[in-house]
C-alpha cells in the first residue's frame, strides 16, 4: 500500500459504531456515511460474501444474453447483429468499435 497517500484532516464518527475519525484518504462530501477502518472491512467481507463483491471481479451468472438484430451503427453505418440488450428504439446504435473509440 502506498504510504505517501495524501490523507484529510477531519472531526467525523464512524456512521456504524461512532468511533471517532480524525484523518481519511478522501475528502468527505457529506452526503454518504463514512465509516472506521473496522466497520468498513466488515461491510466489505459481508457484502462479499453475499455475492455483491466489486464490479471488476467475474461473477458466475454464466453467458450474457444476446439479442438478435439488424440494425446500423449510428456512427459508422456497420452492421450489428447482436446486442447485449434488447433495444429500444429511442436511442441511438454504436457498433463495438465506435463505443470503444466513444468511452476514449
């Protein structure tokens, strides 16, 4: 862990167990609960072990389902034939190279 982290000088409670915070890694908005070391790694290991784990861990739901199309890109005009979603008609269609070359 990288120990030149810059760390915020704050006066909070822990909003599970109340304990005093005096220094975090981020600077607090205000509008979520902030929570102790503890508290924080017990929610995590909870949550885990629920199955919520983190978005970049693999789950097990297995194969997404694809929804056959025919559609054009809105961009480059290329043909798509499958999609992850059904779509709805009110937005616009971007083939896999132009969302790639959208999200930079």
């Amino acid at each position: 862990m990288d120990n030149d982290r810059q760390m915020f000088d704050v006066d909070l409670n822990c909003a599970e167990c109340n304990t005093a915070i005096t220094q975090l890694p981020f600077e607090p908005s205000g509008d979520k609960p902030v929570y102790c070391t503890n508290c924080l790694r017990a929610r995590r290991q909870q949550r885990d072990s629920r199955g919520g784990g983190n978005r970049f861990q693999s789950n097990n739901r297995g194969p997404r389902q694809m929804f056959e199309v025919n559609e054009k890109c809105a961009e480059c005009g290329a043909a798509i034939t499958q999609l992850p979603f059904q779509p709805s008609g009110d937005k616009p269609l971007y083939c896999f190279d132009c969302v790639k070359a959208r999200r930079g």
